[in-house]
C-alpha cells in the first residue's frame, strides 16, 4: 500500500528544514570563532575593539584599525591634554614629546608631537602605520597637521615602558619581574616584531630598544615605534636619524660604520634581530646598557656577555631563585646568537619567538613540578660548565 504524497512531502520538508538550521548554526559557530581569535591574536587586548569591529564602529571610533587613521582637529587633542600641559606629559620618543590625552569619548590615547609643516607623505605613512594590526604592536589610531605641527595620536598603555619596572629607578614601580614574567615579556615583543617583518615588503623597525617595549594593565608588552624611523626618513632631515642612531647601543654595529660613511637606510630584519639581543640583555642583567661603562669599553657584547659568565655577575640580582640553570642558559645563549656580529648569522624573528616560547614552555612545567627556588636553580658561573 502506498503512502499519500502530502505526509511524504511534509516529513521530507521537515527533515530539509532541521538540516538548514543545523548548517546555519554550525555557520555561526564558525564565525564567531574566527572573531574571537582574531581578537586575541591579532587585536589588543582591550576587549572593545571586538566590540567597535563587529558594529562598524564610527567616525570617532578609534580602537578599529580596519578604518585606517583619523583625522583629529588640533582643537580637540589641545582639549585632550589641557592644551598640551606638561602635567600630561609622559615621556619623549624618536618622534618628539608624548602627552597622556583623554578624548571627549573616554579614550586614553598617547599624543606625540613635533614641529613641521603639512605633508602629504606624513599623511601617507599614518595611513600605513594605522593599518598595521597587531596583539603585540602599539596601535596608531590618527595624526593632526595643524598650526606647524605634526602630531601622532596612539594607543595608551597604562603600565608604562618596560624600562619603569626593570632599571628605571626614577619610577615609582613596585612591580618585580620574575624570570618566568621577563620570559613572556620577551615573547609578546619577539612576536611584535616577527608579525613586522612578515609584511609585504618587510617594514623594520630600525629603533627597536627596551624603552619602546610597552606593557598594558594585563601586563602584555606591545612594541611602540613600528615605521616611526621610515616615517622620519619621508618627511624630515637626516638630523633626526642621526640623533636615533649615533651612539645608540642597540644599533648593529655594521649598520652605524655604514651610516658614519653617508650612507642611509642600512637596516635590514637582522639589525632588529641585533637590537632584540641587547634588550634579551637587559632583561637578563638588569642593567642598562646604555649606562654601562664597562660595555662600551669592551670590544663588543658578546665579549661583555662572556665576561661576566665567568665571573658571576650577568644575571640580575633581583632574579633570585625564579629560574632553572637550564632556562637561563638557553635564554642566554639565544641572547648571545642574536647578538652575533654578522648578520647572516643571526636568528630571524619567528625563529627567536619560537625558542623563546619553547623556553617559557618547559620553565613553566620545571617550576610547576619541583617548584621555585629548587636545586636545578644555579649561578652564572655554573651555567656553561659541566
């Protein structure tokens, strides 16, 4: 006996619709998915740029760095820093003096601001930099030129340079970074960096140096500065680049002989990689390089490094027992890789985060199973023997 069509042609539709609603859910799922990694990957860590990116944000929406730079009136940053009062100053970068702002929708930002007049490449390079998108890169949100002024509008860090919590006693920091918390320091910046130089065509940074690693209120460091030199080299005098670079420590010895002999844009992915071992440096010792006698008058920082293995006084003191022999010996000598004198020779960026993720990795299970301050901790002098 056989069915009745309509029952048939029911069931059949039902079932056709349970399906639909199946693929559409499992669809939404997907996308969702793909929103929330891109925000902890390649957005910052501030939760509302998911928010301003899924609803399109607006014309004074600065969290979205999908729309490109915005334009600011000079008006509106003068009101942002109580026309720039020194009170809001909180520091001076390559590009000029940097001014804390509060934008009249409850944004922080960092203000930066040099003299100069309108330019179209100054414009041009923003609208680059504004486009470049990641967890562990200081957003820029727009520029204002106006009134013989060049102004820069970024994103603001609550917590400051890393350089507030490591040496910089002029600050009033409590923090103490652990071995395991320099370790992911390290990361987030090796990142930072990696993500610029996998750009098509590359963008170095050229002044990569510990005072421009930044830390957010969760403590995630951010590169500050990315295209900040290539945007000087468009816009103004070499002047500019000679203050970036004679005597800056941090700079590949190779690119300053060659910059002494009048020769511009010298630097390449492996001086960043040179730059990134002085700060693995700093972060290892304590110390500012840039202060210390005793490096300058060593041939060169491998030799210092190697120094002061032998003679028990490269690793920070305030360390204490927060790390493994093994941990710092391997971050010790990816330190002293990077610093390698040649350039072919280095590490690139993806492979120093890499190796330092491996290392944060296997300290973080070492310290989690014996825990902190057992006997695999050791002294420098101990690390390279036996």
């Amino acid at each position: 006996m056989t069915m009745p069509l309509a029952p048939i042609v029911g069931v059949t539709g039902g079932v056709a619709s349970i399906v639909m609603a199946i693929v559409y859910i499992w669809f939404c799922v997907k996308q969702c998915k793909k929103l929330n990694n891109r925000n902890s990957e390649t957005a910052s860590s501030d939760p509302s740029a998911l928010v301003e990116w899924n609803r399109g944000g607006g014309s004074s929406s600065v969290t979205g760095a999908t729309h490109g730079a915005r334009q600011f009136s000079l008006d509106e940053l003068e009101q942002a820093t109580k026309h720039f009062s020194d009170s809001n100053i909180i520091g001076e970068g390559t590009f000029g003096l940097v001014y804390k702002g509060l934008l009249q929708d409850g944004t922080v930002v960092a203000i930066k601001q040099r003299r100069g007049p309108p330019q179209r490449e100054f414009e041009e390079e923003v609208h680059y930099l504004s486009e470049i998108w990641h967890r562990n890169l200081v957003t820029v949100h727009g520029y204002c030129q106006e009134d013989g002024l060049r102004i820069l509008v970024s994103q603001h860090l609550p917590n400051g340079s890393i350089c507030n919590h490591l040496y910089d006693s002029g600050q009033d920091s409590t923090t103490s970074l652990d071995f395991k918390q320099r370790l992911s320091i390290a990361l987030n910046a090796a990142r930072g960096l990696s993500h610029l130089h996998s750009l098509t065509p590359p963008l170095v940074h050229k002044n990569f140096k510990t005072s421009n690693v930044l830390v957010d209120e969760n403590f995630i460091a951010k590169v500050a500065d990315a295209g900040i030199v290539k945007l000087l080299e468009r816009t103004d005098d070499a002047g500019s680049l000679t203050r970036i670079i004679t005597g800056n420590i941090f700079c590949d010895p190779d690119d300053c002989i060659i910059f002494r002999v009048g020769e511009l844009s010298v630097f390449s992915e492996a001086s960043d990689v040179y730059s990134f071992g002085v700060f693995l440096l700093e972060l290892v010792s304590g110390q500012e390089t840039a202060h210390c006698n005793s490096i300058r008058n060593c041939d060169s920082l491998i030799h210092w490094v190697e120094s002061r293995i032998d003679s028990g006084e490269l690793i920070d003191d305030g360390l204490s027992s927060s790390f493994t022999s093994g941990g710092m010996r391997d971050l010790i000598e990816l330190t002293l890789w990077c610093l390698n004198l040649t350039g072919d020779k280095r590490p690139r960026m993806e492979v120093v985060a890499s190796k330092l993720e491996m290392i944060l990795e296997k300290e973080r299970s070492l310290t989690t199973v014996m825990g902190e301050g057992t006997s695999t901790v050791t002294t420098a002098t101990q690390l390279f023997t036996g």
